[in-house]
C-alpha cells in the first residue's frame, strides 16, 4: 500500500498511457512514428529540410520528409474517398487506378487537342482540370448506380472500370501521348517562386475540406449507420441507395483531383502505366488507418496516416536500395505485420500477456 | 392433462418419443418438462405463439443443442438415444427442412440430392442422375435431375430438400414453416407430398403459424405455451377457437380480465390523426380501413403471420403501398418512404429489434438523435453538445442503463435497446407513433414501464398504436383492437367486446355469439 503511495507519479503516466493507447488514432500514429524512427535510424539525415534551387533556379524545400509528404499525395486525396465507399458499401472501389488514367487522358485531350507536343495550351487549366473531376465522377456515378441501385458487390461492380479504364483513357487521348507544356508543370511540381511543392497545398485544401465537410454535414454519421445497417437506416428516415452512390461520386471526385495532381507531375500521361496498383495501396491506407474493411467505421485521420505511412514505408526501401522489382514483397510482409498486430487475437494476446507480467512484478514488489 | 390415452387405444409402438425434456438459456426457461410423440404415417403440428418453445424443441430434437435433462426414444432403438449434433439426428433418421432453403442453389438438383453423403472421390454423375429422376417421379416433383436448383420454385426447392431428407431414409421428417413463402397452389404441391410421405410411414412434425393450413394437412396437434406443455390433441377434437385459446394460454369464459380505466374517458377527443382506406402494400397485406384518433391507443391484434406488422409497415412507407390513400389529419398524403411518413408526424418502432431498430454500432447518443438528425437534414447535423443533450434528457426520462452516451448501443441490454429507439422517436415528438412489439424480449419490469409510458403519451395527447403478441398487454393499454387473420383486417372491437373470448372468437372466424 505505501508503495502505491511513493509513485503517484507513475501511477498517473501509467492511466495516461493507457487512454492514450486505447485511442482509435493510436495504433495508425503508433505505426508512422514507428516507421519514421526506423528511417532515422537507417539514414541520420533524414529529417533535414533544405532549400535548394531546381534546375531553373527557383527555391524548392528539398528533403526526405518533403518528398513523403509530397509523394503521399494521391494516396491520400484516394484514401479520404475510400473511407467513405468502405464505410457506407461494405466494399471497397477497385478500379481507381484505371480511372485516374482516364481522367489523365481527359486532362491530357482537353490540353494539348489533337497534338502530340503542342506549344500552347489549347484550353484553360481550370477547364482541364473541371472536366478531369467531371470524368471521375462520371465513373463514381456509374459504379455508385451498380452498387447502389443494382446491388452488385462493390468489387465486382469497380472491376468494370478496373479492367477497361486504361483502355479507355487511352481512348479519350486520341490513341496518342501528347505532353503539355511545362506550365502546366505547377501543380504536380512548384510553382516558381514558391518553395514548398504544390501537391503538398492540394492535399491540405483537400483535407480541410474534408474536415469543414465532416463537421458541418452528417456525412459521417450517414455513412456510418448505412454501413452498419441499412435495413434500420432506411426505416429511420435515411436514404441507403442515395448515400452509397454520393460516396461513389465523391470517390470519384478524389479521383479527379488525384488524376490531375498526378498528370502535372510529367506533363504526360501513359495510360497503362500511372499510378499502377494504387488502388490497393490506398485500400490499404484505409485498413492501416483502423477502419474495418466490412464497413461501417469513418476515422478519416486514420486513413490519412495510414496512406502516409505506406508512403513513408515505400521511400524507405527506395532508401535501403532495394531492387524495385523486390519492394512489393518487402511492403507486403511488413503489411502483414501491421494489419496482424491489429487483429484482436494478437491484442488479446498481448493483453494477456501484459496481465501476466503485471501479476509477476507485483508479486515481486510484495516480496521485495 | 393426462396425454397416456393415445397409445392404449392403438398400442402401436410410437416412431419418437421425447420425454420431460428440459432445456434453460441463462435467465430463459425454454423448455419445462416437455412431452411430445409421434408414431408413423402421422402428421404432427407443432403449435404455439413466440418464444412458446417449439424451435427450441425441434433444435435439441436435432442436436442443435444439447438438452439439460429428458430422455429420446426412437423406434427400434431400445435404449433413449443421445443426439449431439444434426449428423447425428441423421444418423437416427431424423431430418429437418427449414423455412430458408439451405440446398445450394448453384448446384444441379441431382447434386443436391446426393452432395455430401458419401465419401467416395469419384462419383457416377450419369447413374446419380438416373437415380435423382426416380426419386423425383417417385415423389412427383416437377423438377429435372440436371436442372440448376436456382431455377425452381421456392416450393421446388423445398421439395427437393424434402426429397433429399426421404432418400436418406429419414423416418422422422421436421417442417419448419414450410409454407410461409408458398402462394396457394404451392402449398396444394406441398401437401400432396406430404401426404405420399405419409402413406409410406414417415412421420412428420410440422410447425406453421397458419391455422388453415395445419386443420387442412395435420392429424394431431401439440401445443406448447411459455416452454410447456400445454397438451396433444387430435385435430378433430380441437376446434380453432380451442386452438387460439390454448396457444394464448386463456381458457374460455375466464373473463376475470382487468379491462382497462384509463382510455374511456378519451373517447370525447375525437379528432382523426390518421386515417387509411383500402391501404395495401408488397408484403401481401390486404387492403384495410383504419382509423387512428388523437389521445387513443390503438392495436392491431392476431396471430404471428396475420399482418399486423405489415398494416404499420405500409402506414410508415415501410413496405411499397400498391393501393389505397393515407389521410392525415383529413388530408390525403403521399407516403412513398419512412422519411415522408416521419415529415407528417409518424413514429415507427419496428418489431425486430436487432435487425430493423438498433444500428448496433452506433453509440446510443448517435442511435437516439438518428431520427430527428435524418428530418433535420444532411446539411444541418447537430452539434455534439445539442446531441449529447438529447441524448442526456432521454436516458434520464426513459432510465436508460448505459454506461455512456458514447457506448455502443449493442452492448445494452435488450429492454434498455428499446428504451433507446423509443426515445429516438419520442424526439421527434410524433403525433401518431406506432409501436410493433415493443415489449418482445425484455424483462417484465420494462415492460410495465413502456406500458405506463404509452398511456402516459396518449393522455397527453398523441395517437398510439400498440401491437404485442401478449393479449393481455394489449387488452391492459389498448382502447381500441383491429383483429387480423391471414392478412386480412377481420374485426375491430371496443369498449365492451374487448374480452380475449371475443378476440379469440374474431380470429378463429367464429361467429361471436355462439
């Protein structure tokens, strides 16, 4: 008893830790600083932020955390609208990968016209980039209409897109691959004069958007109750069918956004090769950030840390130099690992464990 | 009641006979000292409201769960038999058919007849499928060996689970409400099956909630009532008034029944709330006339599977409304989706809680301000402070046992689920609310309370109505009962006629003077 007495101290910092550990953000935090620790520890260096200049001479932030948080990007703006399909069908969008290159193709069409190396643009950006987001949600409506309306397995239904999509941004290009010119550069690169790369503004505006939308709507607690169960939802004034397809359509939004952050990063599309199995690493995010899988469950912060974290586990075995063709297999088995250490067996497990050995120090200190 | 008459008389050695078997689930006494026989060639009815035990029975008769105490006798067996799983009933001949088809659809007929009951790796197709024809002219069910099961009727489908069930010898052949997904010609199908069974010696239980239905096909008759034995009859000595009176547990003239005090004096309010006219709906309901006024509770009273539930589906928009006009206040509405019946003043606590009430894991704060949030609007969410006030000023009201409002509300108990999806629609402060079973399933002390509860709503002004499947419960808070069978609006009773003889009298079809 006087022991207890001693170590208040202690006592509270243990409580703290264990609201803190009970969190539903502390496992998806607990993995990204976990992963950069590692980074640290394999590179010292890796914090440092630099200013460098590019190759015209402008300013740029140079370094590895900017590359991450550069990089991440399309994972994320992917993620947030993954959240939403997950949580209200039950199912995830597989076909955003091929969807990004037909929103490319349009971006690309819309830009440069019949031309492969145009000199000019041939319409405004901001046009570009309105008919990108309108082709995304183009593609989001239809798979929402097949989820929704005819009730088809999210999978099966996104495997539509996901097998013809390239195919058809290559289509919208005209059958060629035309590149912009480097203006169109400023939004997958810098804006000249301005240090920090704007992908990383985007992804901000994306994600305070999804916040203010999070807060001043029921977007949340819509799809969630959808989710969990549509029979009471329905009965409850709610409309299943609607709200499913509104989260195709806003998947397909951040399709759109991806696809145009993403085609003005090289100024050019080749439909059969961007972004290649992007779909699973953003369905992955939305796992690593705490979501179930079997839906019902919207912890957006979550999926954005956890597209952060896989783009932070990528750059680092860029870092170790492992061969590229080797990296998926490093990625999987390091997946493997997170998504274990979140199965309630595991926790029971180590809960068990922790018991046990509390049981052990205690007796310890009794007979100390 | 002393059953023992049966056997002497015919002194044939009875094909199964359970006996005193007991069966508890914590806090539930499902089964108390149960006795149930049944010879060859006999068709046997399982009778009884919810929860009266019949499930349960039929489980630990096929090993679903293991009973706590009774023995199993079966023909040729002389010592009582031990049945720890559904292979084994199997093995002892007993097979179940359940009102879901559990065949696998994407298989061919003859593979669903013979799937999984031998062990062999390679299997004659060809003479399996010669053999499925037999069996299926045998029985006389339209359907090809090589046909995908898919593409049969629901009532084909059953027959080959049937079919599948005889040729694995079963002498002991359990329907579980076969019929409640057949239209009428099906059922004629149906019967004529169970009839060639039956002349071959199998014996057959089977548990329907249709009463036209059992006095067309059945020999005799066991009813059950609250886990007991209320006794076997001959369906011949049972008149259907007998029959309802023994499933709701009143005996005839017991008419030392409490009318209630409270309503009457209701009656000088007479403002219609809601009115319907010739409303049906999808679900089969037959178009039906009612009336709901203001400071009234009202019920809709039947047997399980009469339509009380769809006529309060089809005024909430729950089901699709194929024909008729809902009035509200005298004005003709259009109700196409509980979220238009919600906008016009209407509550609905539906009957099944789990599936259709709670969304389990939402929180209970999220689960009571649902409702109102959904009329409120997507673009106008409530602060968590409005929300945590709602939720704080009902589980006072409502003495809702929660943790927090934060808890998940599957994690509560069952009486205080429905405490949750009552204050949901208290919220919305409905002028008509219609509350389907709300009692099913919790404890008494609730139960009393949510009674209290609806008188309390209609002496202030609202317009309830209050289905249950306990007669008294409804006697005790209703001023005014629509009777229902078979879909079919068949009576309305007030002040006086509502006695349990006259509701049982109305849902027999019995002329109430005799």
């Amino acid at each position: 008893m006087t022991k207890n007495n001693i170590k208040p101290s202690t006592q509270r910092g243990v409580s703290v830790f264990k609201t803190i550990s009970k969190h539903r953000l502390f496992i998806p935090i607990a993995f990204l600083m976990f992963l950069l620790l590692l980074n640290i520890f394999i590179k010292p260096g890796f914090l440092r932020i630099s200013l460098g200049r590019d190759s015209s001479g402008n300013p740029v932030l140079i370094g590895n955390l900017v590359n991450i948080l550069n990089n991440a990007t399309e994972l994320v703006i992917l993620a947030i609208g993954m959240t939403l399909v997950t949580a209200s069908s039950k199912g995830q969008d597989i076909s955003v990968g091929s969807t990004i290159a037909i929103v490319g193709g349009v971006i690309m069409r819309v830009l440069c016209g019949n031309e492969t190396q145009p000199t000019e643009l041939k319409a405004p950006i901001i046009l570009a980039f309105l008919l990108g987001c309108l082709a995304g949600m183009v593609c989001g409506a239809f798979n929402g209409i097949l989820v929704a309306k005819f009730k088809i397995q999210p999978m099966v239904a996104t495997l539509i897109l996901f097998t013809a999509g390239r195919s058809i941004g290559s289509m919208a290009m005209g059958g060629l691959k035309p590149k912009a010119v480097s203006s169109f550069g400023y939004y997958g690169n810098f804006i000249p004069g301005f240090p920090i790369p704007t992908p990383i503004l985007i992804t901000i505006l994306v994600v305070a958007i999804t916040y203010i939308a999070l807060k001043k709507t029921n977007l949340g607690l819509y799809t969630r109750a959808v989710g969990i169960n549509d029979r009471s939802s329905r009965l409850n004034g709610l409309n299943p069918a609607k709200i499913k397809f509104m989260a195709y359509v806003i998947m397909g939004f951040c399709v759109g956004i991806a696809g145009f952050v993403q085609s003005s990063r090289v100024q050019t599309v080749n439909p059969y090769t961007i972004v290649p199995g992007i779909e699973m690493d953003v369905i992955l995010a939305v796992a690593l950030g705490g979501n179930s899988l079997g839906g019902g469950t919207v912890n957006m912060a979550g999926s954005i840390i956890g597209a952060y974290t896989l783009q932070t586990l990528t750059s680092m075995l860029t870092t170790l130099n492992v061969n590229t063709n080797a990296v998926p297999v490093f990625k999987a088995v390091i997946i493997i690992l997170l998504v274990a250490i979140q199965t309630p067996a595991v926790k029971n497990f180590f809960s068990n464990k922790a018991k046990v050995s509390k049981i052990i120090s205690n007796q310890g200190k009794e007979s100390a | 009641m002393s059953e023992g008459r049966l056997n002497i008389i015919t002194m044939q050695e009875p094909l199964l006979t359970m006996k005193n078997i007991y069966k508890s689930f914590p806090g539930v006494r499902a089964l108390q000292n149960v006795n149930f026989t049944l010879y060859e060639g006999e068709i046997h009815a399982l009778m009884g409201e919810n929860g009266a035990g019949k499930s349960t029975l039929i489980k630990v008769l096929t090993g679903v769960y293991p009973m706590d105490g009774g023995e199993i006798y079966i023909k040729g067996e002389n010592r009582p038999v031990h049945i720890k799983s559904p292979q084994d009933a199997h093995k002892h001949g007993i097979s179940t058919v359940y009102q879901e088809i559990t065949l696998c659809p994407n298989l061919t007929v003859a593979e669903n007849l013979f799937i999984g009951r031998n062990d062999e790796l390679l299997v004659d197709w060809k003479k399996n499928n010669s053999r499925a024809e037999g069996i299926l002219e045998e029985l006389g069910i339209p359907a090809k060996p090589t046909q995908q099961l898919s593409n049969c009727s629901i009532a084909v489908q059953q027959m080959v689970a049937i079919a599948r069930a005889v040729d694995m010898d079963c002498k002991v052949l359990i329907l579980d409400e076969p019929t409640s997904s057949l239209d009428d010609q099906e059922v004629t199908k149906l019967f004529l099956l169970m009839r060639e069974l039956k002349s071959r010696g199998v014996g057959i239980i089977f548990v329907t909630h249709f009463l036209e239905q059992m006095y067309a096909i059945c020999d005799k008759i066991t009813v059950l009532r609250g886990g007991e034995l209320v006794g076997e009859y001959k369906v011949m000595d049972l008149p259907r008034v007998e029959l309802v009176a023994k499933m709701m547990g009143k005996e005839l003239g017991d008419l030392a029944d409490i009318h209630n005090k409270a309503q009457t004096d209701n009656e000088n309010t007479k403002e219609v709330i809601i009115e319907t006219v010739g409303l049906a709906s999808n679900s089969g309901v037959k178009p039906f006339d009612f009336k709901a006024y203001k400071g009234e509770v009202t019920g809709f009273a039947g047997l399980l599977g009469s339509g009380r539930s769809e006529c309060v589906r089809a005024i909430f928009g729950a089901d699709k409304v194929t024909k008729g006009k809902i009035k509200i206040k005298g004005n003709e509405v259009n109700i196409t989706s509980p979220l238009k019946a919600m906008k016009k003043g209407i509550g609905y606590l539906p009957e099944d809680r789990g599936r259709d009430g709670i969304i389990g894991d939402l929180s209970v704060r999220e689960n009571i301000v649902l409702a109102l949030q959904a009329m409120r609007g997507f673009f106008r969410p409530f602060t968590k402070a409005q929300a945590q006030a709602f939720a704080d000023e009902y589980i006072s009201l409502l003495n809702i046992k929660t943790a927090s409002a934060d808890t998940p509300v599957k994690s509560l108990s069952g009486g205080n689920q429905q405490k949750v999806i009552l204050a949901r629609w208290l919220l919305t402060h409905p002028d008509y609310l219609i509350l389907d079973e709300p009692t099913r399933g919790i404890d008494i002390g609730t139960k009393v309370e949510i009674q209290k509860l609806v008188l309390r709503l209609a002496s202030e002004g609202m317009s309830v109505t209050f289905i249950s499947a306990e007669i008294e419960e409804m006697l005790r808070t209703c001023s005014r009962l629509i009777v229902m069978r078979d879909l079919f609006v068949v009576g309305e009773l007030e002040g006086d006629d509502m006695t349990q003889d006259k509701i049982m009298y109305t849902i027999a079809g019995v002329n109430k003077s005799e």
